[in-house]
C-alpha cells in the first residue's frame, strides 16, 4: 500500500512531487522515494518519512520536468531504502512506483532470472519493472506496450506509472483492483493516488477503471485504453475539494483536528436528507431500488476496523427500527468462507476510503450471486462508489489521521438515516417514536459541540492513565460496539493494549485481568439496561479497578463509585454512539500525544488497506 504521484509539464516536477508526497503520507510511510529524467535517470530513495527523502536529495540534481514519486507502506520486502520505491529496470532506462502486490511475482522472477536479470531488492515490484524492460528490449515494443505486454502476465493488483528516460515526453499509467487518478491541468498532467496531491493545480481529473491504461503526453493529449487494447472515453469529473480540507487548521494534528470537524460532519451527513419539522428522511442513493430494500429478506454489512464497529451499530437499527435480519461480517472473512448469499439480500459495504480491497473482494463476489450492492463511501469516484448498484456519499471531507474518527460518525449518520427511512416505510416504527428520533437526530451536532468542550477534563483523565499496559472497555446494546471502537483506537495511536467487551461477559474471562494497575472504561449511558451496567461497576471496584465511566448529564449514582466520570448530553438511545465515541476518541489522542507517539501516522498502520 502506498502514495503514487507523477508529473509531466512545462514546471520543475521535484518540488510538486515532494508536496504531493507529503499529502500522500498517510497512506504509507515506511519510507519514499522519487525519479526524475533531465535527459538522465536520477533516482533518490529513502527509508523513513518524506522528509528524509527531502535531506537524501539536498545537494543533488533534482531537475526535470517529468519525475513520479511514491511513500511505502511495506508489503514485500522490510522497509529499507533499497526496497523503496521507486525501482528501476536492470539497463537504468525504465522507473516504476507501484501500489499493491504482484501474486506471481516469484514465477515471474524465476523466468527472468533464467534470462540472465539481475535483482537487488525483495520486491515483487521489481520484477514488473524488469518483466516491462525485457519486453522492450526483445520485442522492441513502445512504453505503454511494452507495459501493456506485462501487465497481461502479471497476476494480482497494482496502480502503477512507468517512465521511460528515452523518452522522456510521456508518462504511462495503469490500474487493477487500486485506485489512480488522472489530474488534467493546462498542458500537464498528475497521476496520483487520490485527488489531495492534484486539487492544487486542477480540479479536472479522471478516475480510471480497472486494467485500464493510460499514456499522457507532454503535447498535452492522453489516451485511456484496456489492457485488452480497446480505447476508451472517459468522463472529466470536476472535484469538490479544497485545499484548505487538507491542512491542519491550526490544529497539532490531524486527528484532533477531524474529531472537533465531527460538529460540522456529522450534520453534513444528514444535510437535505431529513427534516424532522416536515417528519420525512430521503436517503437518495436508496430511491431507486427503494422497493428491493424495503422487501429485502436480510441485510448483510461487510466492513473492516472502524468500518466494521460502525456496521455493528447499524446491525442494531436495522433490527430494531426496520425489524430486517442484520448480519454484520468482516469483509476478509466474508470473501474467504464461501457465504449463503440469496438475491433478495442487500449487502450493505462501508468504508471510508472506497478502495478497501476485501471490501471491493466480498462485493463482487455479492454480485455474481445477484445480491444488491449498496455502497456508503467518503470518497467521491471510489472503487466501491462504482461496483456497487446505489449508495451513499458520508460528506466527511478528507480524513487524514490514520486512526478513523469523523468518518465513523459520519456512517453512523448514514446508517441511521437508511433504517429510519426503512423502519417507517414498513410500519415497524410508530409515527411518534419516528419523529422523536428524527428531531433527536437534528440536535445532535449540537451535542457534539458540548462533548468537545469536556476536552481539558478529558485530557486529565488521560494524564491519570497514561502509563497503563492494559485496558478494558465495557458497553451494552448500542455502546458495545462504541467500546470496541474505543480500544481499537487506544491500540492503533498509543500502543497500549486494549479489549473491548460486552459488559456482560466480563464475568466470563476479562475480569480476571482486573487490578488496580488496570483502568476500565465503561459506556454506561443505556438506560435500557442501567441497572445490570452499574453493578458491572461495582463488580470492576470490588477487584480494585479503576473505572472511567461515560453517563448521562445528571448521573449521581455512577458518580459516586467510578473513579471518573465524564457527563455528555442525554440522547435517544440508539443515538448515544455518536456522542459517546468522542470522549473515547479524545481519551485516546491524549493518551497518545502524552506518551511521545506519532498520533496521525501510527507505527505499521497506512489509511487505505488496499492490499490483502
């Protein structure tokens, strides 16, 4: 997995490429890496971030009108500099950046090794660049031929681009199964993959499909083909992004930064989409297929990390407010374990990237089965966005912080939205309780602007805990999930180790963890079920636990046997997650910052898992 970004044009390529990097380091930071042709090849690679990449090349030719660029998050290979990207052919002709993994690389190293190529690296995307050369130079085949040719021997998936320092007016992309952007500007070209390193110069960009190609040139004309060799005519989108999205703020980190936008994102979520005045919820990706949902038999959510947790609460209103059996499955599992999939089902994917690739894996395979795909996606053009029958748009706007927040909120919203609209259209909701959620609904970007304001309070609470090894997180109904994603978010930008667990369950195992060094936070703001969470309370104290507890505004009995206590607003219960997630969120940023850690590019972790 990894960030690509390419240039070719009338302007120098370095500095647009290192900028472009840096946008691109959340989806990899292992190390990068850039090649530049001025009538040479200079290749400059580094282990690390793209900030070393920049001390490597100070002092050296970094000229050149056309150059690509890549950060790595290691798949083959440990992340050093000779396995970084990007990899050049053994003649020091050909240079290649490439996302995701080549299956048969290893057959294919074999047989060129047999041709007398020589490797330096452990990758699999050396082999490609090296399988494109001996295509050259044996058939003498153009570039993109030559590409084409390889490409059809290649088994697996990748994004990459390919320049050729022979000819150094074009650049040749392609895509199978991971995403890349063409950016048109004037009389130059970006390849990327997203639109962040592009919306600077254009917002004029084309999303390529799979096992296309495409060559720009440095005239200012491009060609999109298959690989099969047919051309193609794609669509120009304009892109709704600005540049400002991309920044900090003024904020220390991403991450803080997008929990705070959760008071804006959560009710661009459900902009146009609800009016609890008028008492109607229009969800428009459903519209037209409204009849299908509405008699679905089962519906089947495939997520994975935070995506999943968010598909669990929607397990729960689907159930509750539409009365649809709900099935909630990891998108790995799902694809790998040969599913009962019917075609009256609807199966549901979230994530926010929209390139999730067991995600898009557990779709197609939905597809061939005749299910109907619906798709909930952050990013406009995504992979999911297009293979799925009807979808979803969350309106987050860019998320950069690796650890997912305002993206799980902004899901949440979503698949509240689908079962309300559900729930009434089948009569399982009364008229009245209908209502009450929808103006419950409205309130709660407000809510969240009064949770954000517990911040310092929370910030304490994390110094109080901060050197922890273990934690535990406990909820019930909605909330049990809210704990998972809770302890997935102290896992993935502190290092500490934590569980999230039905409360009711730490009797059968997790209570034997509990002493006084072990701190236990407890969702407990269900009133369906107060009674049995505050007695999970006082079985955690009995055993010396230290226990932080999220209520209810008003909370006196809790209060007085948890060690903290942090008070949001009272809500309707199927809506407390999106209020109870943000101290959570916020208890793991602190955590984290507290403890030296590197809050938005966490150790081994990239954004987009776009690789198995």
């Amino acid at each position: 997995m990894c960030g690509i970004v390419a240039y070719i044009g009338p302007k120098q390529a370095y500095p647009i490429i290192i900028e472009g990097l840096k946008r691109l380091e959340y989806r990899g930071y292992d190390s990068a890496g850039i090649s530049l042709v001025n009538g040479d090849l200079h290749t400059y690679k580094k282990k690390g971030k793209v900030l070393d990449l920049e001390n490597e090349a100070k002092g050296k030719d970094i000229s050149g009108t056309l150059g690509l660029g890549h950060t790595r998050w290691a798949t083959h290979g440990e992340p050093n500099d000779v396995n970084a990207h990007p990899h050049n052919s053994g003649n020091h002709r050909l240079s290649l950046v490439h996302n995701g993994i080549i299956e048969n690389y290893a057959t294919l190293k074999a047989a060129l090794i047999d041709l007398g190529h020589e490797f330096i690296s452990d990758t699999d995307t050396e082999v490609l660049i090296h399988l494109i050369e001996e295509y050259q130079d044996r058939d003498d085949l153009s570039l993109e031929e030559a590409v084409r040719k390889a490409l059809k021997k290649a088994v697996g998936a990748y994004a990459i681009v390919v320049a050729d320092k022979n000819d150094p007016n074009k650049l040749v992309g392609a895509r199978k199964s991971s995403p890349l952007v063409l950016g048109i500007g004037d009389q130059e070209y970006f390849l990327a993959s997203d639109a962040s390193p592009i919306i600077k110069y254009t917002n004029k960009v084309i999303y390529l499909n799979d096992e296309e190609m495409v060559t720009v040139n440095r005239d200012g004309s491009y060609t999109v083909k298959t690989i099969d060799n047919e051309i193609q005519n794609p669509e120009v989108k304009e892109l709704d992004l600005k540049l400002e999205a991309l920044e900090k703020g003024g904020y220390d980190h991403f991450m803080l930064k997008e929990i705070y936008q959760q008071k804006e994102t959560i009710w661009e979520s459900m902009r146009g989409r609800i009016n609890a005045k008028d008492g109607w919820v229009v969800v428009g990706g459903m519209s037209q297929y409204i009849n299908r949902m509405v008699n679905a038999k089962r519906i089947i959510i495939a997520a994975c990390g935070t995506s999943w947790h968010a598909g669990m609460i929607g397990e729960y209103l689907f159930e509750e407010l539409a009365r649809i059996p709900t099935e909630v499955e990891y998108a790995s599992e799902f694809r790998y374990r040969n599913p009962i999939i019917y075609n009256d089902d609807v199966v549901v994917a979230l994530s926010q990237s929209g390139e999730t690739a067991d995600t898009l894996a557990a779709l197609g395979m939905a597809k061939d089965k005749g299910a109907l795909l619906y798709g909930i996606v952050n990013v406009v053009g995504s992979s999911i966005a297009r293979i799925t029958h009807c979808g979803s748009y969350t309106h987050a706007g860019p998320e950069i912080g690796v650890a997912s927040t305002k993206a799980f909120t902004s899901q949440l919203v979503v698949l509240t939205l689908m079962a309300l609209d559900l729930g009434h259209r089948r009569g399982t909701i009364s008229e009245g309780y209908y209502r009450q959620l929808l103006t419950a609904l409205e309130l709660i970007p407000k809510k969240v602007e009064k949770v954000l304001e517990l911040n310092e309070q929370i910030r304490f609470i994390a110094g109080e805990i901060r050197n922890a090894q273990n934690a535990l997180y406990l909820g019930r109904g909605y909330n049990f999930p809210v704990a998972l994603e809770g302890a997935l978010k102290l896992k993935e930008i502190s290092y500490i180790h934590a569980e999230g667990y039905p409360a009711a369950e730490m009797k059968h195992g997790p209570i034997a963890l509990i002493d006084m060094y072990m701190p236990v936070v407890v969702i407990a703001t269900n009133m369906s079920a107060y009674e049995k969470i505050v007695s999970n309370i006082q079985e955690v104290k009995a055993r010396k636990g230290m226990v932080i507890a999220i209520v209810t505004e008003g909370d006196t009995a809790i209060k007085e046997i948890a060690d903290y206590t942090i008070e949001i607003p009272e809500t309707e219960e199927p809506l407390t997650p999106l209020l109870s997630v943000i101290p959570l969120q916020l208890l793991a940023y602190h955590i984290a910052v507290m403890r030296g850690c590197d809050v938005d590019q966490p150790r081994n972790l990239a954004k987009s898992v776009t690789v198995e």
